[in-house]
C-alpha cells in the first residue's frame, strides 16, 4: 500500500467517522428536545399543584 493509498483510506474513514458522529449528534439533540419537552410539562404540572395549595 502506497502512501497515497494510505491517505485516501485514512480520510475516507475520517469522513464515515465525521458522518456517524453527526448522526449521534442529532440522536442526542432529539432527545435532549424530547427531555425539555417533558421537563416543561412536568414544570406545569407543579405549578398547577403549587397555585392548587
């Protein structure tokens, strides 16, 4: 394998590597979005109690 073919397959897997993260990235963001959503319901909810008292 020449040094040239060792570059191409290193950035090639630099790119599957980017891509994947990206990925991950916006798996997390969705549930962090899904967490704060719940959150601010529950933060309703004990509100509703606290006003109720």
């Amino acid at each position: 394998m020449s040094d040239l073919d060792r570059i191409e397959t290193n950035f090639r897997l630099s790119l599957i590597s980017q891509r994947e993260q990206s990925v991950l990235l916006k798996e997390v963001a969705s549930s962090l979005k899904s967490m704060a959503e719940q959150m601010s319901v529950m933060a309703e909810k004990v509100d509703t109690v606290a006003e109720a008292r």
